[in-house]
C-alpha cells in the first residue's frame, strides 16, 4: 500500500489522510490509481504510433 499513499501525497493529501482510510477506501484508491496509470499509457502509445506514422517508420 505504499504506492498508495504516495500516490495520495502526490494529489496533495497530507499522510494523515491516509492513515484515517479504512482498508476498503485504500482498496478503491488503489483500483483508481491502477485505472489512471493505464489510461496514461493508452495515450502514450497513441502519441508514439501518431509520431511514428508521422516520422514514415510504420
């Protein structure tokens, strides 16, 4: 759950924060930071195949 919580500081929660989640409510944060990340590296690779059509490499 360490990913969690620095994930939760990053979004400007204070440590405390975290520590009053129940371990249902860590679960969802985590969930949600798992969806975030994919959706991040969906548009990655949308941005690198738009750059390689572009640069004529595929």
């Amino acid at each position: 759950m360490a990913s969690t919580c620095a994930y939760l500081v990053l979004r400007g929660h204070k440590l405390d924060y975290f520590f009053s989640l129940s371990y249902l409510e860590k679960l969802f944060v985590y969930s949600a930071m798992i969806k975030e990340k994919e959706f991040e590296q969906q548009k990655l690779e949308i941005i690198i195949k738009s750059l390689a059509s572009i640069l004529g490499l595929k």
